[in-house]
C-alpha cells in the first residue's frame, strides 16, 4: 500500500532531524555484508519478502500493485533480479501483499490488500512450485479463493506454518488486527475460511522462523516475536530492534533462521539485516544494534537506552507521524469511498 509520499518525506526527515544517531546508524548499513539493496528498476513496490530454501543466497519478492502476475528471485550478493517467474492461470491480481515459503516447497503468493478497507467479499492466494533453476519462467498456478468468517477486511501478512503447512493471515487495522487461520489444507473448489484466532497489531507483514517455533510480525514502527505453541501466538510479544524505515513492508527469516530480514518499498529498497536474540536458555549474547535501527535500539528484544535525550524526541516524533499516518488513512479512505467502486 502506498502511503502519502509527503508524509513519508517529512516523517523520515524528522526522525533524522530530531535522532542524529539515527543518521550515523544508517550510514553504517552498507558496511553490513547482510544486508542489500534490491537494484532492479522494475521492482519499486517490494511488498513482500521470503527466503529461497534450494538456492542460497535468494529471496523472493514482488511488486504491491499495478505490476502483473510477477515473482521476482533477487540474489542478496548484488542485489540483482536472477530469475522472474510469470504466473498464469489465475485472474489479474489486485493488490498482492505477501509472499511465503510453505514446507510443501511451494511458494504462496498473497493477493490479499484490500485498500478500501473491507468492500472486496474475497480475495486469493496463489501457488506454485519454487523453480528448481534460476531463470525467466512460466508457470502455472493454483489459485484459492479466501474470505474471512468475520467479513472482510484489508491484510497485507500472509505466513505459512514451516512444519504443518497451515497458512494464516494478519489482518491490518489501525485499531485491532486479527491473526486469522486457514482450513488444515486449502482448497481450489470453492471458498477457503479464515477464522480469527488472536488480535495483533497494525500488522504489514509476517514469518515464522524455520522451525515453526516463533511468529514475527512487523508494522510501520514495531517488531516483536511471538513464541508458537499450540497453533496460537503466547503472550504479548517480544520487541525486536526492526530498522526505521519509510515503508516498512516485508520482513523474513533467514534458512537457517539466525537472522530477520527487513524490507521495505522505493525503488532501490534496502533489505536490512537483524541478528535473532538467543532463545531463553541460550546464552546470553548482546548483539549491537541493527543497521539503520532507530537510535537506543539494542539487540532484539533489548530495552531502548537514551543517549542524550535523542531517543525521547525521537519517540515523539514516532507518535506524531503515526498521528500522520492514521489521518492520511482516513482522508484517503474517504475520498476512494467517493471515487469509483472495487476492483473487478
């Protein structure tokens, strides 16, 4: 989803106006090996990110909207597009949010946004099978219908469970999100229901870890981890130190699951590189903060640390834009209410 582009401006600007280690932090980014950029000009609206299991180094993304019925392979060493999947037998996709590696060794495609914030009645998920080699390729697939037992509803997080392959989806709502879960296997006959298992915040994307024990979700300015048991998210969450940036829109884990990657819109979007803190009983190690992460950020999980007063104003200034944002939502809502209808 597009945000308005002067509020990104003056929202990133302040954030470094008012927390001049935030600045000194992003410039360090490029010297972290982890993180790249996405340098293909036609991917301008990464919305989505998840890491190749047969080719090191890989991850998959697309564009938001207004692309096609794309998938690119980006290789993390140069931040270049080395293969470009084109889907067929599916209709023309509408607002494709996410992208998710299942255990079946498919990738599942989720055209899932719904600006209007609930007046579509269904929305799809697409898969197919991730290439076994690295090239511009057709292929065909499936196509599932989604609705939701609540009703509809706008959601950008679609994460596929690595061990059950279940798939479930994070609702996005500037009040209270909701973590919906998919029947045991989808179905391309007929509807797929989505049912509400637990609320979660302003939600923009997420990913299990590889083992299936952990949920991260991101939003615009948070992070946390979730531990899983029993098909739900326990408690209210670990932060985790996510990068500050403009459009925060993607985030996955690494194969082997030491590392979150975080991503993000524009073209030439910086995909930024976050350490996972040692699970309870590991040892204790403290990474430093993340490249590009907001200023007093520690490792993941770890508490902010004020460092002459730039956290606190950079902290107000954080509400301020989310104030920002929620008005530039609702001001947009109302006028897309009064233009045209859905989508076909």
């Amino acid at each position: 989803m597009r945000l308005l582009p002067l509020l990104t401006a003056f929202t990133a600007a302040a954030v470094l106006t008012a927390t001049p280690a935030a600045a000194a932090a992003t410039a360090t980014a490029a010297t972290d090996v982890s993180d790249f950029t996405i340098r293909d000009p036609r991917i301008t609206e990464s919305s989505g990110l998840a890491a190749s299991r047969v080719h090191p180094g890989v991850y998959w993304t697309h564009n938001d909207s207004d692309d096609g019925p794309y998938v690119y392979a980006v290789d993390s060493a140069t931040g270049k597009t080395v293969a470009r999947v084109t889907m067929t037998g599916i209709g023309r996709p509408r607002d494709v949010e996410a992208i998710s590696l299942g255990p079946d060794g498919q990738l599942y495609v989720a055209d899932i946004g719904d600006n209007r914030d609930g007046t579509w009645d269904h929305v799809w998920i697409y898969r197919f099978p991730e290439p076994r080699e690295l090239a511009d390729v057709t292929v065909k697939a499936e196509q599932f219908t989604v609705r939701y037992a609540d009703g509809p509803r706008n959601a950008e997080a679609l994460m596929v469970h690595p061990v059950t392959g279940r798939v479930y989806i994070a609702s996005k709502n500037e009040r209270t999100g909701g973590l919906y879960e998919g029947p045991e296997r989808l179905s391309a006959d007929g509807a797929n229901v989505f049912r509400r298992i637990a609320d979660v915040p302003w939600v923009t994307d997420g990913a299990f870890s590889p083992d299936g024990g952990r949920l991260t979700l991101r939003g615009y300015f948070f992070a946390k981890t979730y531990p899983w048991r029993d098909g739900r998210p326990e408690g209210t969450g670990e932060p985790v130190a996510a990068p500050w940036q403009g459009q925060a829109e993607s985030v996955t884990y690494s194969p082997d699951g030491s590392t979150l990657l975080f991503g993000s819109e524009g073209v030439n979007s910086r995909v930024i590189a976050v350490p996972v803190r040692p699970t309870a009983g590991a040892p204790s190690a403290r990474p430093a903060a993340p490249s590009g992460a907001p200023p007093g950020s520690g490792a993941p999980g770890a508490a902010a640390k004020p460092e002459g007063g730039a956290f606190t104003k950079g902290a107000m200034v954080l509400v301020l834009a989310t104030a920002l944002v929620l008005g530039g939502r609702r001001l947009v809502r109302r006028k897309r209410r009064r233009g045209a209808g859905p989508a076909a």
